[in-house]
C-alpha cells in the first residue's frame, strides 16, 4: 500500500495532525499591485486556513498569477502586508524569511522543471539550496517525495523531455513537497491533461492534503476540480475579491460572471440542472 491510500478518513486525520485546523495560516490585507498606471489589484483581501483546499479562479488577465507571484514575494506590490503563519513578511528578519520560504512549495503552470537535470536532481534543486545534507539521504528523500505523488521509482532517472505530460505534472509537485512545506500553491495544475490524469490528479492532491495535512492554493479554471476536491472558493474581478465560499455559495451568487462561469455551457454537466 502507497503512502497516499493511507489514510481512510481524511478530514479527521487532517484535524489530528493539526490542532489548529482552520486557523488562517496565510493573510493578504490591502494588497495594491500595479503596471505602470496599469492597476491589476486594489486593496485585496484574502485569507487561507489551515488544512484547506483553496480553489482560486477569475477571467483571463484578472490578475490571478499576479496575486500567486505577489504572495511568493515574486512580484512587488505598492501596497498592503502579507502574514505567513504569523509573521508579518516585510517586518521579517532574513532567517524568519528564510524559514517562511521553507514553509511553501509552488507548482508553476508547465511544472518549471530544470530541462538538464534528471527527475531525481530536480527534486533535489530545494534541498541544496535550504539544507546541508548527505547526498545518500538526499537521494532517499526525493524517491520518498517520486513515490508519494504516484511516480514510478525509475522515473527518477529520466529527463523533463522523457516524461509526459501528468508525469511532469507529478515530477513538478514533488518538487514542490521536497522541504515538507505547511502551504502549496498549484498553478493551473490540470491544464493541459485529458479528463482522466486531470481527475487522478485531483484525487491526488486530496489525498497529500489529508495525509500530509497540507493546506493547498489552487488555481484553477478546471470546473471538475472545483467540484471535486476545493473545500473554499475564491473568485478575483474587478482588482478584488467578489466573492469567496463554499461551491453552494458560487452557485448561489448573483454576480454576472460568476453566475456564468459556474451555470454556463461548459458546467451543464456537473451543475444539477433545474
């Protein structure tokens, strides 16, 4: 039995291993991000709690990745604070910051992985950058890491360009598990796989939450995994939040896009039809 079919109920697992289950581990206040006189977010609210799976969706260009990257401190904001499991990140020290970046991983939206490095090397990428380890007991990390998101032990000696595209996916999100992170942000996660890798991936994820009690950022315009697998969801338009909830909420909410998107063509066969 794999590591990730351990776990029989996965909400009352989660809740042992974290007393704190549903406290809000991530807060974004005010945030202000901008281009030039281009504004992308004004004054954007949002928390994340603890043992979550937060589906975050919005139009194209409304700034989703702008938020993802200015969280990951990849983008500058012009306004508003950032607390990480307490810490406020400006007031930080360097070693506190240091610690907080241990405490994420991050799928990018085509998995971001290092083309000369082996699946086995790329796992590793985090480890030699944070940690002093021996190379043997990097080793058995990163196949602890391969087999924990569903991979076969000999993919750890291929090349990005010998995998396919749920392979890259999973090679992706073991890099992101390396350093045991609290919080994972996933881009886009199911883009570009059939309904089938897409759906496996899915119960993937929500089986690391339950195992491992990750709290997940996920975003996402795959109407199945909101469906599926999201606790929370949180809509971004107009430089803000709209609106944020359970799926009841969304398909409740009058607001014209979002009663779009979730009661459109493409939801007609996952939304009950009245």
């Amino acid at each position: 039995m794999s590591v990730t079919e351990t776990i029989t109920d996965p909400q009352d697992s989660t809740q042992e291993r974290h007393p704190d289950f549903g406290k809000v581990i991530l807060e974004a206040r005010g945030i202000n991000v901008a281009f030039g006189s281009h504004k992308v977010l004004e004054n954007l609210d949002l928390d994340i709690r603890r043992g979550e799976i937060l589906g975050f969706v919005g139009a194209s260009g409304a700034g989703k990745s702008v938020l993802l990257r200015t969280i990951l401190q990849l983008t500058s904001r012009q306004g508003g604070a950032i607390r990480i499991l307490g810490v406020d990140y400006d007031a930080a020290t360097p070693a506190q910051k240091t610690q907080l970046d241990m405490k994420l991983g991050v799928l990018f939206q085509q998995g971001a992985l290092f083309s000369a490095l082996t699946v086995l090397e790329n796992i590793q990428v985090p480890m030699r950058e944070y940690l002093e380890l021996p190379q043997k007991l990097m080793d058995e990390l990163a196949l602890l890491k391969i087999e924990l998101v569903g991979l076969r032990p000999e993919a750890a000696s291929l090349y990005p360009s010998e995998l396919s595209g749920g392979m890259i996916k999973r090679a992706g999100l073991a890099r992101a598990l390396a350093l045991d992170p609290d919080l994972v942000f996933l881009d886009e996660p199911t883009s570009g796989l059939d309904p089938i890798s897409a759906a496996e991936f899915d119960e993937l994820i929500a089986k690391l939450r339950d195992t491992l009690g990750l709290t997940v950022y996920m975003v996402t315009h795959d109407l199945d995994s909101l469906f599926s697998v999201c606790d929370r969801i949180a809509v971004l338009g107009n430089r803000k939040i709209l609106v944020e909830g359970t799926i009841e909420d969304m398909l409740a909410c009058e607001d014209p896009w979002v009663r779009s998107y979730f009661h459109g063509k493409r939801a007609r066969s996952i939304v009950p039809q009245n």
